[in-house]
C-alpha cells in the first residue's frame, strides 16, 4: 500500500472531480457544476482555468467578473501550493499520459524505441504560441484544440470525435516521445510550472539516507528536477515538478519527502548537504 | 565560428517549426471557425465576441432545463466546446426566467441583452428581447402558402401574432377560398425555433437562420418617404452628394443613341 500512498488518493480526486462534474451536468448535483475550464462550487464560489482567461483575454474579450475572480482563485491556489499540482492531481489527462508511460515501463519500449529528442521548452514556445494566436485569431488558440478539454468534455458531456484528440496523446506518449504531452507539449502544464515555481509544498531529499538506488529518477516523469539526486541534499525547486510523489512512494530509504520548502528544518538540512 | 554557425540553425530550426506548427494549428482554427450558421443561446454577444469569451464550461447548458443546448463536440462542425442549440429537434423554450444566462461566468450571454428597464428603473430579464436568429420561410413548399390550412407554426410561436402572423389572400387558382399563409416578422422574432419544430413539412418549410445570414441590410441613401419615421433621417442629410460614373459627363440622350 505505501507504494501507492498518493497515487491512490491522486486517481481518487483526477476521478472524482470529472464523477461530480458529470453528476452537476446529469443529475442537477449543486457541488461543482460546469468543467474544469470553469465551475462553481455549490453555485456560488468561481472557478476558472486562469491559462482559458488569459487566452480570452489575449484575444480581445471583455470577461464577466466572475471569470476573473476565478481565474484569481485558482491562480492563488496552486501559486501558493507550489509545483503543478494541477497536473497530477486533477488533471484527467494525467491518467492517460501515466499509462502510456506504465505500458512504455512494462513492455520496456524505452530500449526498443529511441525517443524522439524534444526539448521540454517546447511547452514555453507553446505557451507563447497559445497567446499570439489568440491575439491574431481572437479566439482562445489552445483551448480550440486542447486535448484537455476533449477529455474532461467528452467525459462531461459526451465525446463526439474528442476521442481521437486523446488517443493521439496517448500513442504520442507511448510511442513517440516518453512522457511526451505532459513533459514537452502541454502549455497549461508550463503555466503551472510558472505559477507554482515559488509554492510551499515541495519535495525534500536528504542525501543521507539515500542508498543511491536511483528509483527516483526512473519513475520521476519530470526527471530534470532530481538533479541534486546522489548528490547533496535539497529541495526540488523547479516549478515543473507535479508532486505527484511517486519518487517518495518507490523510495525504501524514506529520502524523499514532501516538505513545506519554507520551513527551517530544511534550510539547515539544505546547509548541511 | 561552427559554435555560432549552429546556434544559428539551431534558431531557424526552432522559429521554422514554431511557424509550420503556428501555420498548421491557425489553419484547424479558421476552419473551424468558419461555421456561420449556428445558433447560440439568448443574450450571446455578436459572434465574434462570443467566440472569444466563451471559456466553453457548459454551465448554461447544464442551466437550460429542456436541455435544449448542447456544447458542440469534435465532428460537429462547429467552434469546438461553445454552446449552440438545433431547433428542428430541441428549440429553445423562451424561458421566462432565462436560466441559461445569468450563469455565464464570463459574460459571453450578456444579461443586459435580454433585460429591459422596469418602471422602478431596475433591469429585468425579458426573454421576448432575445435575437438569438429569425425564422425564414420557404413559401414555395410551405403548404399554407399553397392553400391547404396549415397554422402549426402560427400556434406554436410563443409570441403569436406578433413574430408570426397569418395574412389572408386571395386564392386565384381556385377563386374562391382564402390562402391563409404566415409571415415572420423580424422585429420580434427571437429565433426560438419553437415554429420549426412545429412545422409539418417532412424537412421544415420555416427555419430559424442567424440574422446576420438571413437579413439584407439597406444603404443610408433610400428612404421611405411614405414613413414619416424614415423620412425623419432626410434631416440628417449634410451635403448633396452626386454620384459620378463614366458616363455622367454626357447627356443621356447621347449615349442612349450611340447604339443606333
Ligand atoms: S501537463 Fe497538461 S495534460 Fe499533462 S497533466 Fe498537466 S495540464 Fe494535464
Ligand atoms: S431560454 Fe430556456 S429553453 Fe431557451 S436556451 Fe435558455 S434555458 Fe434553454
Ligand atoms: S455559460 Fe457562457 S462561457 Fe460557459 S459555455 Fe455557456 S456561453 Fe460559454
Ligand atoms: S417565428 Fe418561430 S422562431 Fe420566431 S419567435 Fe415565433 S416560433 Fe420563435
């Protein structure tokens, strides 16, 4: 079970958002209605996906309040929690770029397959890509496309051919390029890099226990952010981490661990490594 | 110099396939976007404006209790994820109290669109102000038009004699009964579709169309003299204004004879 210890609660919540929001659409349940590019909890407090609202707002919209305060709350939200959260827990997108990646794991495709070489700041070029295009086409560019909002749609409100939008990430992931969409394409994935850069919750290395077994950074789908791994003890500061800590879960040293990045214990922790 | 001969492919490499990419998605965009004939639910802002706030979170559509509108899917044809509705199989109810509009978190449904200042100077929704299209009728399959007795889309329309009216004619082809035939009229007709639905034709003989697509619009320069309200914007007229073409600086009775 400790193997699992969050990506159990993780597949909880991904699951559980997308249950309550279908139940909002279908049986008039008040909890969250809409999806996730916005929502309101039991009709009153705003959501909005702030990554939608600034590419709404690139393209020349004039947004409601609501909106906007929504965008703020969330904004504030996984600013202050740090890391892409967003990503690894709530995202349903999540659940299939993860299996590409168990079945490239099972079936060992990394050693059949040479992945393709593109750079993770393929996702910042996206992101800048997403606004441009917005400003030019006035319209939201990346949501127009967004496989996302396919899924959580799809799942919502019924597919059409939003299926064939998922698909493709999925074998993108599984045949293409390892951690491929979540990794290197996904530019809500590099907004929330940025936004969570300077969160408190943080994942913690302590090269004293570390036995150097270097489980971490195999299971670790962000691998670039473990660098201090078999070298000094640290925090993970780069905001692409999703804290998904599965690095803690395959861990039998107790090395990895989340902490809160702001508390002393680390810092002295940092100064002895 | 092989350091900055590299850095500079690497660079063109880059901006190349950030253009092809940026090429390639605009172009899934246009084509999308080039679908003029939907209709999106009362008080939306102008197209263009409604395509760029809509955040596509479908909270009208959970709003719209006769689950009249939809979230268009991939494969529909339509700007993926904005809200639309079909009236031929599920119009749009005109409720009175509007649900689907003042969900909207981003004001893409705009509520002072469909409200109306009350006596006491507040505003009040008024689903009647809606114009969410307008219904067009082909008169040459329309069975009324024909003179068979057909009111269906007459009774359906939930603002009766004022969107649609019954105008009687005579029917030569017989020279002794009436044609009995309905007219939209634009200014009230909100494009609910109720009167599609309605219709008994196998493929609706009135259907609702955005304004935009059914609708002429006239230039400044005719005016109805027989309407004095018309007539009014002769005031506004500054200067006289002379159209000049090739042949204005002849006489027409010159070039009317050329020909001869
Ligand atoms: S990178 Fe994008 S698709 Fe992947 S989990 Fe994050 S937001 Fe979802
Ligand atoms: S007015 Fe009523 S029936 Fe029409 S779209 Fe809105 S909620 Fe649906
Ligand atoms: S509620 Fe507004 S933003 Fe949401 S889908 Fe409907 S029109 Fe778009
Ligand atoms: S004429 Fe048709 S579309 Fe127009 S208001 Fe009446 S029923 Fe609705």
């Amino acid at each position: 079970m400790r193997k699992y210890k969050y990506q159990i609660p993780r597949r909880l919540l991904q699951t559980g958002i997308l249950f309550v929001f279908f139940g909002g659409n279908a049986y008039g349940w008040s909890v969250l209605r809409g999806n996730l590019s916005s929502a309101r909890v039991f009709d009153t407090i705003p959501l909005s996906d702030p990554f939608a609202v600034l590419q709404s707002f690139s393209a020349g919209a004039v947004i409601a309040s609501d909106a906007v305060t929504g965008a703020l709350v969330i904004l504030l939200f996984y600013a202050v929690l740090g890391g892409r959260v967003f990503c690894s827990w709530a995202c349903p997108v999540n659940m299939v770029t993860d299996l590409a990646n168990r079945l490239r794991r099972l079936f060992s495709l990394d050693s059949v397959w040479k992945s393709w070489d593109i750079k993770r700041a393929t996702r910042y070029w996206i992101i800048f890509l997403s606004v441009a295009l917005s400003v030019i086409l006035g319209v939201a560019a990346f949501e127009w496309i967004s496989p996302i909002g396919a899924l959580h749609r799809g799942i919502i409100y019924g597919f059409g051919f939003g299926w064939t939008l998922v698909l493709m990430v999925f074998l993108f992931d599984l045949f293409a390029v390892k951690n491929g969409f979540c990794g290197h394409i996904c530019p809500l994935g590099g907004f929330y890099s940025i936004i969570g850069r300077f969160g408190f919750l943080r994942i913690g290395y302590d090269r004293e226990k570390c036995t150097s077994c270097m489980k971490c950074i195999e299971i670790c789908p962000e691998k670039q952010v473990l660098h201090m791994v078999g070298r000094e003890s640290g925090a993970v500061v780069s905001g692409e981490c999703v804290n998904c800590g599965r690095c803690i879960e395959v861990c039998d040293d107790d090395a990895v661990n989340f902490i809160n990045i702001y508390s002393n214990k680390i810092h002295t922790k940092c100064k002895e490594g | 110099m092989p350091e900055r001969r590299e850095f500079l492919l690497k660079t063109f490499k880059s901006l190349g396939l950030a253009a092809t990419g940026g090429l390639a998605w605009s172009g899934f965009i246009e084509e999308g976007r080039s679908a003029p004939l939907i209709l999106r639910p009362p008080g939306a802002l102008p197209e263009k404006d409604f395509l760029a706030s809509c955040i596509k979170c479908g909270m009208c559509v959970e709003a719209c209790p006769y689950d009249a509108l939809v979230l268009a899917k991939p494969g529909d044809s339509k700007p993926v994820g904005t809200p639309y509705y079909t009236p031929r199989t599920n119009p749009c109810y005109m409720c009175r109290d509007i649900p689907c509009v003042p969900v909207c978190p981003t004001g893409s449904l705009d509520k002072t669109l469909v409200s109306e200042k009350g006596e006491d100077g507040e505003l009040r929704l008024n689903i009647n102000m809606a114009k969410m299209g307008i219904a067009v009728i082909d008169r040459e399959i329309c069975i009324a038009y024909a003179g068979i007795q057909c009111d269906a889309c007459y009774r359906a329309c939930p603002l009766i004699d004022k969107a649609i009216t019954v105008e009687y004619t005579r029917n030569v082809r017989t020279g002794k009964h009436t044609i009995q035939a309905p007219v939209v009229h634009s200014d009230a007709c909100t494009g609910c579709g109720l009167c599609e639905r309605a219709c008994v034709t196998r493929k609706a003989s009135i259907f609702v169309l955005p304004k935009e697509i059914a609708m002429g619009q006239s230039s400044e320069r005719y005016i109805k003299g027989w309407d004095e309200q018309d007539e009014e914007r002769m005031k506004e007229a500054t200067e006289k204004v002379t159209t000049q073409t090739p042949r204005s600086g002849r006489k027409a009775l010159d070039y009317l004879n050329d020909e001869l």
